[in-house]
C-alpha cells in the first residue's frame, strides 16, 4: 500500500491510483475523461482549477478499497471536451457541468451516489445536490463557500486575495491573451505562488500540458465569467425560493486559507443546507495534495455512514 501522507516533489503517483482503469465516456454534448474502479458505494470525486482527475491521485486508489470511485474531468478541462461558448456563459455553468456528472453517474449504473468536490468540483457537487436532490445521498465540499455567498460578500480582502476571479471572468479574449503567453507561469506560480509545483511530478505535468491548450484556457475563463454571472444567479433564485441542500454535507476547509480567515464557513453552509459538520484542516486551499491523509480519513469516515449494501463494481 501506498503511503497516503506523500506529498512533495519526490512523490509519485501511487500505484493503485494507476490500477484504476482509465477511459472516455461520452455523456450528453460531451466527451468526458473518467478514471473509475474499486469495490462498494459510489463515490464521485470532483476537481478544482487548474487541475484535472489528477488531482485525486493521493487518494482515489485508496478509496477505492471502500467505494467505487469515478474522478472525471470536468468539461473544459483536462482531456474533456470543450463546448463553444454562449453568450450567457451557461455552457460553462455548474448546471451544465452537474448535469453532465448525474449523467456520467447514471451510465455507470449509478441514480444514487455520494459525491466529494474541492474548488470548482465542489461548486459542481453543491449545485448538483441542489439540481438533483434525489440523487446525491452525501456531500463533501472543500475550501468552497457558495458562490452567490462569495460574491454578496466580495470586499477588498477578496479583492487583493482572489483577484483570479475577477480577471478570468473579463470578456474574451483579454485573459485568454494575456494567460496564453505562459500559461505555465500564471496557473503553477502567479496565481498559487509555486504551491502546484510541489504536488506529484506527473500530476503537475498533465495540468501543464493541459494548459497549453488555448481551449482549455478559454475554457477556464468561461468556469469564472459563468461564476460572476449564472451560477450566482442560480444560487441567488435558490436562496429567494428557499432551497436548500437536504442531504449530510461535510465541509472541509482550509485552516491556513481565506475561508479560514473571511468567513464562518460553517455558519454559512448552515444558511444552505440542513445538516452539516466539517472542520478545517492544517494546511493551504489544496486539501487533497497537502494534508491527503487528513482527507482520505474524512472522506472515509462520512462516506461510509449511514450504507446500505454496496453498489456494483465498476471498470469502464
């Protein structure tokens, strides 16, 4: 077994995140890249940016002793295919990108399935608990407040701290033609100060690569002109109407981020969903590469509360 505390340039994939069959699925309009496999329960295992499925691989292979594990990438990103953009930015929205999720799930042979997002994944998987109540039986978000929530309460510490979100949301092409003159120096250094660069060697390469791609650049920026623009609206009708997120929800966060600092992440979720707990961790916004043990047992430990018999065994 892998040591699941790796961190660092030395560390390598592990091996059972290797052993987890890699394929392309396609699911409405698009083409996902989807990492699936293991024993039990469905968990779906949702990205942040810049990163792609990899950014589960401290983790996913041990999970998948318990679940049945399914990292895509996200439309957009990665190896996944990338819609034209619409002027509203919905093709973008995290609407479309759980919809394509819920319909990646169901092909699997999955209606209900528990789902884990960090960053942007986790705006997808809230979204998704919303969308599709009945079929999200648990949610984990990490270092994620809602985005209606991020935006009623921007001020000049989100400003300065992610000014990322108001540069990748400017109209086309002003970011893309700024960001495509090195790509690499403004996801790995400008943006998360070297952070990315000490994450496994062949994780980091994949999102590089990745990058270089002016369609995933395009991408990406569509991610945040949808945040500034439908998801906030999504999220601002949901409040106004009284929806909320029915099903357990763990938040987990980091203790040495912004949330940590600006906010009262778990009074807020409580604002939104009906039963939550969740703590912080000692560590920056990347949970997952830099406290993976922290997570694996988090995960864990939530995801497997309340089972019934387990689901099918799943190798795409």
């Amino acid at each position: 077994m892998s040591d699941p505390t790796a961190t660092g340039s030395d560390a390598a994939l592990p091996p059972e995140f290797d052993r987890l069959p890699l394929s392309r699925m396609t699911v409405g309009e698009v083409s996902l890249r989807v990492r699936a496999g293991g024993d039990g329960p469905p968990l779906l295992l949702l990205h942040g940016y810049p990163e792609t499925h990899l950014a589960w691989a401290l983790v996913a292979g041990e999970l998948a002793r318990d679940f049945t594990v399914v990292a895509p990438d996200l439309r957009g990103y990665g190896e996944s295919s990338k819609p034209a953009a619409v002027p509203t930015h919905e093709s973008y929205g995290k609407r479309a990108m759980a919809q394509d999720c819920t319909r990646l799930m169901q092909q699997l042979g999955f209606d209900r399935f528990d789902v884990a997002g960090h960053d942007r994944g986790g705006r997808v998987a809230y979204r998704m608990a919303l969308d599709s109540p009945a079929a999200v039986r648990r949610l984990t978000v990490m270092d994620v407040i809602p985005t209606g929530e991020v935006w009623a309460r921007a001020d000049d510490r989100f400003a300065i701290g992610y000014w990322h979100w108001g540069f990748l949301a400017q109209p086309h092409p002003i970011p893309e033609r700024l960001i495509e003159q090195d790509p690499e120096f403004f996801l790995l250094d400008a943006e998360f100060g070297g952070a990315i660069r000490r994450f496994p060697p062949a994780a980091v390469a994949d999102y590089v690569r990745c990058a270089r791609d002016p369609a995933v650049i395009e991408a990406m920026c569509e991610d945040y002109r949808a945040g500034a623009t439908c998801d906030r609206r999504w999220d601002d009708e949901d409040r106004a109407a009284g929806h909320r997120i029915t099903c357990p929800t763990q938040v987990l966060w980091a203790g040495r981020g912004a949330l940590e600092a600006w906010y009262d992440t778990l009074a807020v979720w409580r604002d939104w969903a009906d039963d939550v707990s969740g703590a912080a961790l000692d560590c920056g916004h990347f949970l997952v590469e830099e406290r993976p043990a922290d997570v694996l047992a988090a995960l864990r430990t939530f995801h497997a509360g309340g089972r019934g018999s387990p689901g099918p065994s799943v190798s795409p």
